[in-house]
C-alpha cells in the first residue's frame, strides 16, 4: 500500500511545507485524510495532525475567548509544570 503527502499538507507553516526536510523512509506523525481501497493508496496530513493536537490544546488549557496564543497557554502550562518540580 502506497501513502503520500500532499505539499500543502506537509505543515501549517508555508515556510515549513518544504519536501526536502524529509527523506524516503522517515518517519512522520501524519493523520490518515483519505484511503483509495482500488489505487490501494492512503493519503496523509502532518498540517491536520497539527490543527488537531492544537484545537485540542485549546480545549484543554484554554479558549479562544481568552485573547491568548497557543504559545502563551503552553509556556504557562510549561512554567507551571517546572515550578511544581
């Protein structure tokens, strides 16, 4: 069975959607997007694995109400974690 990744589904990031960070044979958290039972092909996306794991974040640590970024929620959620050590 053959899987791919599109281009535009290699990042959120269009500076990161560059095929040359891989190479044949790495692997890669992706989230299955489509399955081909007949061209026995399924077809991959690292960006929706990352939407997901970030709307789930926010979910967890905070709201979009919030004003904060999702960097601001894990470096508190971080710093936290460091000053309970």
């Amino acid at each position: 069975m053959t899987a791919f990744i599109r281009k535009a589904d290699l990042s959120r990031d269009r500076a990161d959607q560059r095929p040359e960070r891989f190479a044949v044979g790495d692997r890669v958290d992706a989230q299955v997007t489509s399955i081909d039972k007949a061209a026995r092909k399924v077809g991959l996306s690292i960006k929706a694995l990352e939407l997901k794991d970030e709307k789930a974040a926010m979910e967890q640590y905070g709201s979009p109400d919030s004003g904060a970024s999702l960097g601001d929620i894990l470096g508190a959620a971080l710093r936290g974690a460091q000053t309970k050590e």
